[in-house]
C-alpha cells in the first residue's frame, strides 16, 4: 500500500464484504 489511507479503506471493504457474507450464510 502507498499510504496509509489506502490501507484503512481496503480494511474498510474487506470488514463490509466479510459481514455480507456472513450475514448472507446464515
């Protein structure tokens, strides 16, 4: 990552994407 601003909003999705998912699995 270039900074450290890309790094928070890549933890960002990925936290978004993660309780989708499991929201979605059960």
């Amino acid at each position: 990552f270039r900074n450290m601003e890309e790094y928070l909003q890549f933890l960002e999705e990925g936290l978004e994407f993660l309780s989708s998912f499991l929201e979605g699995g059960r």
